[in-house]
C-alpha cells in the first residue's frame, strides 16, 4: 500500500467513525442484553428438556468405550491419526495452544488495514483451510468405529465350512477387538499400524498351532491369552488363522 492508498484509506476509516456509535454504553448493553437472552434460553432448555445422563461408570468393566463430545471430533480424530505416544503431547495441547496462540496474536503481527476476504489470499485461504480440516476430522471422529469392534468380514472359506464355523470366526473376532489387539495390530481397516505387525493376512503367514504358541507365549510387551477360557481361545486362534 503506497502513501496515497494509506492517506484515502484514514480519510475513509475517519468519516465512518464519525457516523458510527460509541462502544460504550451503545455495544455494551446490546452485547449484554444478547447474553442475557442466551443464558435464559439455556437455562429454559435444561428445566424443560433435562440433561442426558448416561450410566454410571464401572471400574470392572473392560467394554466401555470413551468418547469426547462433539465439539471435540476434531481432536480426538487428530490424536487417533498421530500413532507415535511421543506426539501425542503434541497432538493433545502442542497443536491446539499453539493455534490459540497465534488467535490472540492476530492483531499484533497482521497490520495490514485491508478487511476483504478477496483482498487477503493469505489469511482466507489459511481460514478455509482451518474451517475445513476442522469440519473433516469432525465427520471422520463422529463416525469413528468403536475401538473395540472389528469391521473384517468373515472369509468365504470359512463361509463354506457352515454357520459353524461362520460362529466361531466372529466369536473371535470379537474377542481379538475386546481384548484391545487393535491398539498395536491393523486387522483389515481396523487397528493402529504399530506397534505389532498387521494381522490382515496372519493366517497366511502363520500356522493355527503357532499362532496359538504365540498367544500363550508372546513377545513382550503383547500380553498373554493363556487366561482365556478354552472357547473363546480357540474362536481366537480360528480367527487369527482365517484371515489369508
């Protein structure tokens, strides 16, 4: 912006002030006024429609599935994309503190006096591009499958071997994903790539007496499956064997 924009720009920026109205008591009653409404109309919806409650939380359960509120989509979907626990930190406070950051900071380190969306690429580009991923990660964490489900069809091996069998392979799987195994394996679309191997295909790799080896005695620091009532040890290492 050269000398004689700058100058058109004060003169223009003058003129409108004169015909504007003073912040004060004008702004501040109609702020305080709209704040008023809101607070009442929160309180009305809460004495008519109540506050939702879930259950209450159980120490001894291990099927409990935590989930953020709506408005926290966004970054509960940002920390289940970043898979290394050393930046998880930075995913969880690092990321949005420094956004936050910045926020405050806009007046300081943007001086420039033009307020068109066109007139500033930078800024609204930067702003879609916030309001976008935003509105991304939301849609991904709401419609996130629970951690502890599995989403693997069951082969057609397995399908032409009876309804048996058809049991027996999701009995497994749905004690491969209560177990947790998908927070260090991918199984299918399911899991977290690491810190174990991806168990898409492990019946292809593994014999069924290894794999039931290895869920009796494993490589620290997966835990062992020795525990497990036969049943369900047995649906388990059929699972883990079927997927080719």
């Amino acid at each position: 912006m050269n000398q004689r924009e700058k100058e058109e720009y004060l003169r223009e920026y003058s003129v409108l002030k004169a015909q504007g109205k003073p912040f004060f008591p004008y702004a501040v009653a109609k702020d305080g006024l709209m704040g008023c409404i809101v607070v009442t109309v929160i309180i009305m919806l809460s004495v008519v429609f109540g506050a939702q409650l879930g259950p209450k939380a159980s120490a001894a359960t291990t099927t409990y599935v935590p989930r953020p509120e709506w408005y926290f989509f966004f970054l509960f979907e940002l920390l289940r994309r970043i898979h290394p626990p050393d930046f998880a930190g930075m995913a969880t406070i690092g990321v949005p503190t420094l956004a936050m950051i910045l926020l405050f900071l806009l007046p300081f380190y943007d001086r420039g006096p033009e307020r068109h969306p066109l007139r500033r690429p930078i800024a609204t580009t930067a702003g879609i591009f916030v309001i976008c991923a935003m509105g991304y990660l939301t849609y991904l964490g709401a419609t996130a499958g629970s951690a502890l489900e599995n989403t693997i069809p069951a082969p057609a091996l397995v399908k032409a071997q009876g309804k048996a069998a058809v049991s027996e392979f999701y009995l497994g799987r749905s004690v491969v994903a209560q177990s947790g195994c998908e927070g260090c394996h991918t199984i299918g679309t399911d899991g977290n790539p690491g810190p174990g191997p991806n168990l898409t295909t492990v019946g292809s790799r593994i014999p069924a007496l290894g794999i039931a080896r290895t869920l009796v005695n494993p490589t620290q620091p997966m835990p062992s499956f020795k525990a497990l009532p036969p049943k369900q040890f047995d649906a388990v290492v059929y699972f883990l064997s079927s997927l080719k």
